[in-house]
C-alpha cells in the first residue's frame, strides 16, 4: 500500500526530530515508505524548508553514494534569549533564598520542558563542534547534562563524590572547592570515557569554580580533551575565580539577604563575542 | 501569508510530540497559521491516524469550548518487548560483571536514544493514571527519572542519600538497606513536593528493595500518594524482599562470577497481568 505525502511528512519529521545529529539516508525512507527516491527528496525539500522557517536547526543533504541527510538542532539566538529572559524572573523569586545566600534550584532542575529548553540553548552553542561525551558532577548536574546529551546525540558521564560499587574501577582526582577552599575528592568509573574523548562540561551552578576545575583535572587523566564548559547559573564570586573560559545562561548578580532581593540577569552565553 | 497544509503538518507534528499530555486550543493552531479552523481539524486527523499507524500513542479531541487535542505518547506492548529483549543481550555482555556480582549499568543510563526508550516503555504502563511527580533517589535513578517525566509532562523529584545546603529544609527517613540490613537515611527537599501529590517511584536497579521502600515511606511523610514503582532492572533475590508491588524492564536472573555469565531475561512488566 502506498502511502500519503502528509502522512510520509508526519511520520518523518518524527523521526528526524527524535534522530538528531544522525546521518540517515535516503534509501532508509525508500524502504520504509515503499515511495520513489524522487517523492522523497521533495519530502525532505519541505521538511528542510519548514524546519528552518520555524527555527528547530539545520536539515542538511550530504549527498553521494553514504550520503543522506543530518539534521542539526539549534534554536535562534533571539528565542534563547528570550526564554533565558523569563527565567530570570523565576529565579529572582524571593523564595528561594536560603540560608548563606544561596538560591533553591532544584523545581526548575526536575521541569521536563524547561531542561528541553536548557538543553536546546546549550546544545546550539557547540553546533558545528565535535563532541564525543557530555561530562557533569552528581547530582543536579545530571538533568542538564541528559538534556544537552539528547539534542547533541552523544552519551553523558556522571563524576561522583562518593564511591559505589556499581562504578567498577574509578579514576579519582582532588580539587579545592572554590568556595570554602577544603580539598575535595571526585572520581569518574574508569569505563566511562574512552581516551581521547573530546568532552563538554556542564553543571548546574559555578560560584568559585572548583567543581569545574576537578572535573578539568578529570579531564587530563583520561587523556581526553575539554571542548567547553556551560553552567546553568553562575554566582559573581569575589573572590578570583579559578575557571575562566567558560558560558553560562544565567548570572546571579546579587543576593540581598535583609530583603530577600535576588537579582539574576543572563549570563555571558548571551555576550556578543561567545555567540555570533 | 497563507501557510500550506505540508508546512503546518510538520510544524504541528513537532509541537504535539514536544508537548505531551498537554491540551492544546484548536484556536492555538488557528492563529499561529492564520488557518481555518476547518482546514486544522482535516490536519489533526490525519496526524491522530499516522500517530495510531505509527505506534507513538493517542491524540485524542477533547470538543466542546474548552476542547482542544491530547497526545499521550505509548508504545505498543511488542516494540517494547522487542526493545528490552535487545537489552538484554546488551546487559549480559560479560566485562559488566563487576566485583560482589553487580552489574555495570552506568554507560546504558548515560545513552540519550536508550534513555527515550527506556522513558517511553515505563510511562506507557501508566497511561491512564493520574500522575502527579517522578521520585527517584540520586544517583542513577535520575536518567531513568527524567525520561519518564518527559513523557507524562510532570516534573521528577530527586530523593538524596546526604545532606545538601542548596537543598533548603528536607524531610528525613530511616530505612533498613534490603541486601545488607544497614540502617541508612534518606531525605527530600521540603519544598519539592506537595500535599497529597500522586507520585510514581522509578529507580535504576532494586535487588533488596529497601530503597524503595525509603522513598514509600517519605512519600507517607509528606502525606502523598503511591501511584506505582517501576525499576529498569531487578536482581532475583534470595531473601525476603519488601516490596511486592512494583514492575521492572528487565531481571538479572543468575550471576555466575566463575564463568562470568549474566543471564537477564525480561523483568515482570512483561506478564500478561501488569500489561494487557
């Protein structure tokens, strides 16, 4: 039985959304709609066009005999920047503040469609960059690594604090917390990361930068190769921070413990010379 | 500008898959295309039949002013039979043996396609029920966590074995460990769960089940309801386990540490009487 363009375009846009960053080609929609190679290719010319009008990424034909076509998410700029807007709003609820001055986190961390969000914005900074890994600390790193993981289509490792046995063999590292300046332990299975894994870092909040600087330090001893670094939030520390070359989509600027005040802003992802 | 039925199929297709057990206004549609109402309904249908075609659930017509469309996704019983049965060739593989007879499952929790999966299959066993939040406990129940909160569209709470200062105020509880019948503690965040909340427990591995028999337990502090308990793998346990009602994706039968054979078959999910 033949089937219908609207129900080939349906069923398709489906499966490229859930398929991102993966080569697909042309001849796996012949078969699996029994249509010519033509119907397809004008299928995905409508697809192509719609995804770009409605800012979801890049629907690109690579063509040849392993040829196919790849789609690429990435939303506009102004669309990041606009939701990054409004969740600045919902971090500057005064609610949140808790005792020594830092902000509760944790709702928006377990709200599937802002983590899609999150995970888009992220995602879009790094297109066009091979990565092989999406590395974060346990445990409120772990949603934003998984979300980033999805759009960019490659596996996320989770650096624990605490030895468990269901890790195996792990590879462990000191690092001085930024903030309060102990020296801590973190410690990633040794079966997690192939050497030569080009990595992104993320994680959830940066003050001092000491998490980030031990999962560096991780980095280094798998003989892997750190391709960037974005936080959720980051808090302006007066202190020297130990990690420079870094993004982040929020900025908690300002913590006013007598009348509650937060004030967040967005971060320096949005700064002209990290996304042009 | 008039925009073709082929463009709004696409983009209507990507909005109803990112928005799940959402209800979205007809009207919503009518004025992001500038459509008639008639031409959209003639669009929903054809997409509620490629969907039903398809296997990726039920977009259902809610008539009347405050109607609109739902879609909950599902996965018929023999894909995700035929997507386990796969794993379990997977968790088998003889270097995930490690000491103490436990089973490396870390790399499978860090796969984004494997986690969709994995999400997809347990949140089809609930359609149908009201769900109000996912709980897991940190560490490796989080993917698991964040998967199913996707695809039933409510947030995922994150139950924590150690104190965390960017909690807030927590609620604690002692519970006996199942396999080695130590008393741990456990404990949530004040503020991530509400009264009367109807929760749904998922973990990565139950063997004793006294995790999980925690997370019933502060599910009762906080005066919230059990909805149900589904875990990606279960070990045969020789002694007494306190959990009864619960289902699992997979079942880690037998353990030979000589041989290093894993022998995993799939978990009780699959019995006709959780599933019909």
């Amino acid at each position: 039985m033949k089937i219908k363009r609207s129900e080939r375009l349906i069923d398709m846009t489906a499966y490229i959304l859930s398929h991102p960053h993966t080569l697909t080609p042309l001849t796996f929609f012949v078969k699996k709609y029994e249509s010519a190679k033509s119907s397809i290719s004008e299928d995905l010319t409508i697809i192509k066009k719609t995804f770009k009008d409605r800012g979801f990424g890049t629907l690109e034909t690579v063509a040849g005999a392993a040829g196919g076509v790849i789609f690429t998410p990435e939303i506009p700029f102004d669309t990041a920047k606009e939701m990054v807007t409004g969740l600045c709003g919902r971090l500057s609820e005064q609610d949140r503040l808790l005792p020594g001055g830092y902000v509760y986190l944790s709702d928006l961390l377990g709200e599937p469609q802002l983590l899609k969000q999150i995970g888009q914005i992220i995602a879009s900074q790094y297109v066009g960059k091979e990565i092989d890994a999406v590395m974060t600390v346990a445990t409120k790193g772990v949603p934003i690594a998984q979300a980033v993981s999805h759009y960019l289509n490659v596996p996320f490792v989770i650096v624990r604090r605490d030895s468990k046995i269901t890790e195996g063999s792990t590879v462990s590292v000191n690092y001085v917390s930024g903030s309060s300046e102990r020296i801590e332990k973190m410690e990633l299975s040794k079966r997690s990361l192939k050497r030569g894994s080009r990595v992104l870092v993320v994680d959830d909040f940066m003050k001092g930068g000491g998490t980030v600087n031990g999962m560096k330090a991780l980095i280094e001893e798998f003989e892997a190769e750190l391709v960037g670094i974005t936080v959720f939030a980051e808090s302006t520390f007066s202190g020297r921070r130990m990690i420079e070359d870094y993004t982040s989509l929020l900025c908690v600027k300002d913590v006013d413990i007598r009348t509650k005040n937060i004030t967040v802003v967005p971060g320096n992802y949005f700064d002209t010379d990290n996304n042009n």
